[in-house]
C-alpha cells in the first residue's frame, strides 16, 4: 500500500535509521547491566548444544552478534580466545566464537543484516529486561471476557501427573545445568489410575508416557504433598512462558505471582525458581528438553522460557490455561492458606489440561479443536465430562493410590477441595448459567456416589469463555507488571 505524506512533512525515516535509533536506546538500557544473568544463562549452555551451525551467512550473523555481547559483556580475553571449529554448508571448515555457537543454535538463527543493526536487535531482544518493560500474550476470545496463556505440554508433564522418585544407584543424581553440577532426582509418572490422559500421549511421533521427569534433589517434587512447590513451580512456568521476552524483577514483584510480597511468598519465589531452572524432561526415545532459565543474585530474579519455545510445531504443542489470571481470594498467606491456594491451582490446572488434551474430531472447521472444548451448542460450553474422584487428585499431581477409600485421607482431601472450589464460585448455579468464577472450567454436578453402580467424582465442562477462546484464539499483550498487580503499572 503506497504512502502519502502531506505538504511540508518531514522525508520518512528509513528502516535503517530506526532500527539504528531502536539499538542505541535499548544499548544504553543494557548497559546498566553490562554483566546482567544473561551471561551465566547462557554461556554454560554451550557444552550441550556444539552442533554445526548452518548455512555460512547466519554463521557470519551469529559471529556478528557474539563480538557485539563479548564488547558488551566486557568478556576477559581468555573467554574470547575459546574458538570452536564447525562445518559451513559447502563443507569446509571454519571458526566460531564459543558465544557464536550459543547464539545460533541456542537461540535460533540470527538475522542477516550486512550492517550489523538486526543482530543486535535479536540479541538485545533476548536480554532480560525490567518486568515493567515486558507483556504478558494471553490468548481470549473476541469479546475478551477470559484470559488465557499457553501452557506447553512439557510442563504439564513436568509438573501435573503424581510422580515417583526413580532411585539411582540409591543416590541422587549429579547433573550438569548451567553454572555447574546440581545433585538431580529422577522421576517418572506412577503407575496411571485413570482412565484417560491428563496430558498428550505423544510429542511429535515420540511417545512420552515414560518420560522420566529431572529437578534439583534438594527440593523434593513428590513426599509432602502439603508443600506448594509444584503449584508455586506450574505458576512461575506460567509467567515465564507467557512473557514477551526474559525478565528481571526484584523477590518483592516476583512474590506477588503468589498473592502478596511476604517473607514466605519470596521463600516460594526462590524455591519455585531453583526447582524451574533445573527441570529437563528425558523422552521415550532418549531426547531431553530443557523447561526453564530462573537465575539470581541475591536480591533479583532473571526468569526466561526455554529458547527451543516457540510454540509451534508438534514437539512444542501447548494448551491453554488460566493459571495466570488466579488469585489467592484476598487470603494473604497465613495459617496455611497458601498451600491450599497452591492446591486449588493445581486441582484446576489439572482439570483444564484433561478437557485441553482429549482427542479432536478431525473433520470440519475447527476439527483439531480437543472435543471437550468444542462448544455443544455455539457460543455455548463444552460437553460433560465425568471425572472420578480419585481421577480428580491424580490430576492435580497427587499420588493417590487406585484402591483409596471414600473414607481416607484421600477421600477426605478430595472433600476439602471440592468445597474450596465451590466456596471461589467454579460450581454452576441450580438454576443453571455460568458459574460465579467466570474461569476456564466449572463444576455442573457433584456426584456422591451412594447409588447404584454409581461412582462419586465430578461432572465437569470447559466454560464457554475456554471454548471461545480456543475458537477465536485473539492473542492480546498486558502490562507484565500490571499482571503482577505492581501498583502504578500502565496498562
């Protein structure tokens, strides 16, 4: 479309000339943190990815970018001196910086851009920057009456289904992550008591049902269930996911992903960030994925999705998920409310990733929609689904054992939580409409089981707001901060 200028206006700047103004304002930003956590992110990370780097003109980007972090970095000589020799497309041999390898497979291709300017905005876009200077991307419907945000199905692998410790050796294991060796755990699902899935089978064509699960040892995923580790992980997940790029935050904002800046949120805060940098999920076929970046200096927190992450493709399929957009309801983390919070988020994330990963119909317009977000009536919510009572807390994470009672503690949890869930408004009215929460899944029927050949669960349905907005996928960007609840945020 031609563009017209009116008289006496000044000539349109060119491409160039913005991008040049774009670098030098984001150069001088990043320059007050020239040896930010960028550099312990991603550095270490070489060892694992020395692979051939490409065709000849993105090596020659990705020299560009390095030299440009190494000057930016201040990198000591010794560190610029590391060279690694990799194959060019016609097969010859030549040289990349150890950051140069970083960049390019790491990261994804540089831009090509002979003078330089386009590299240094891929790299400074990929610099952590202030949490009041990124978004969130949710995905609504068109009316916007739901936030979501995409949820990968690693992470739901990760940290939905109730998992086992994998004895190594009878020791934890010592694995390499970036900044050196951790003592790792091993995990893998239990023994499965449902009889659906509560996330994909597959990733790709690779199946993942006996993908063994790694964290740090010294912050166990399984034993006290009390503990909202994994809750407090998932929501971190979240927001790093959804983030339009890495970020820096101080423990005060960061806290506030659980509620309130309290001493113990930012406990949660340091927790959830070692568990989340150490997560990697082993596949079925010997492939690993790495699911985070959480680094820290003492007083902040750099928070990153994993680089792979793009969203698309098969090995990055996602679902959608509220989890985000959850509050606490006013409690303020005392007296144990937060591990129940932590709970309740876990119970509902899991019931969404249920509903997100049942199979699709595979005809009409929207026939790769999952069934149980494919409104029954448009503009309506989603069919029925039965979850049994013991399937509601194996999708939560919890290991509840096929052959618990009514009457256990397992039955007793189930009891507690499903009242909390009624208490914040996810039960649908008797006399019928939405339920109260106006979130992603809502109860229709409790079902106590005391007839015959009736089993006590939950009748649950994807409210219609999911539904539309899997249908309409809107992608819109809020203030990071503002999400966060940080007061004075724009939005």
């Amino acid at each position: 479309m031609a563009r017209h200028k009116a008289a006496g206006s000044s000539p349109s700047r060119s491409p160039r000339e913005i991008a040049h103004d774009r670098n030098v304002a984001a150069e001088q930003a990043a320059a007050t943190d020239p040896k930010g956590f960028e550099r312990a992110a991603l550095l270490p990370e070489t060892v694992h990815f020395l692979r051939s780097v490409g065709k000849a003109p993105e090596l020659a980007a990705a020299q560009g970018a390095a030299e440009y972090l190494e000057r930016l970095w201040e990198l000591p000589e010794d560190r610029r001196a590391l060279r690694w020799l990799v194959r060019d497309e016609d097969g010859s041999i030549d040289e990349v910086s150890e950051l140069g390898v970083v960049l390019s497979k790491l990261l994804g291709p540089v831009p090509v851009d002979a003078d330089g300017l386009s590299a240094r905005a891929w790299v400074v876009a990929r610099m952590g920057q202030p949490v009041a200077r990124r978004h969130v991307v949710t995905v609504t419907d068109r009316s916007e009456r739901v936030r979501t945000v995409r949820q990968p199905a690693v992470v739901s692998l990760a940290l939905l289904p109730p998992l086992e410790a994998v004895a190594v050796d009878g020791e934890p294991m010592a694995s390499t992550i970036a900044g050196g060796a951790v003592a790792k755990r091993r995990y893998r699902r239990r023994a499965d008591v449902l009889p659906f899935p509560g996330g994909p089978l597959t990733l790709g064509d690779v199946p993942v049902q006996d993908a063994i699960v790694e964290a740090v040892a010294n912050l166990p995923l399984t034993g006290d269930e009390r503990s909202p580790l994994r809750g407090d992980t998932l929501r971190m997940a979240a927001f790093g996911y959804a983030a339009s790029g890495p970020l820096k935050m101080d423990y005060a904002d960061a806290a506030r992903l659980y509620g309130a800046d309290t001493p113990a949120n930012r406990v949660r805060v340091r927790n959830a960030a070692t568990v989340f940098d150490s997560l990697s999920i082993t596949l079925d076929n010997g492939g690993w994925i790495n699911l985070g970046i959480a680094k820290s200096d003492g007083e902040r927190l750099y928070l990153a999705r994993p680089p792979w992450w793009t969203g698309k493709g098969e090995m990055a399929a996602w679902r959608l998920t509220g989890e985000l957009f959850r509050t606490a309801r006013g409690r303020r983390g005392a007296g144990g409310a937060e591990v129940m919070d932590a709970a309740l988020w876990r119970t509902l994330a899991g019931l969404e990733s249920f509903l997100g990963w049942t199979s699709s119909a595979g005809r009409g317009k929207r026939g790769r929609l999952p069934k149980a977000v494919r409104p029954v009536q448009p503009g309506g919510p989603g069919p029925l689904q039965f979850v049994p009572w013991r399937g509601v807390l194996a999708l939560a994470g919890e290991p509840v054992p096929p052959d618990a009672g009514p009457r256990s503690k397992w039955g007793r949890t189930y009891r507690r939580r499903v009242a909390a869930l009624v208490n914040w408004g996810y039960q649908v009215p008797l006399r019928g409409g939405a339920a109260p929460a106006g979130d992603t899944v809502e109860i229709v029927e409790i079902v106590d089981g005391r007839g015959r050949g009736s089993s006590a669960g939950l009748r649950v349905r994807a409210t219609a707001r999911l539904c539309a907005a899997y249908a309409d996928q809107v992608y819109t960007r809020l203030p990071a901060a503002r999400v966060l609840g940080i007061e004075g945020a724009e939005g």
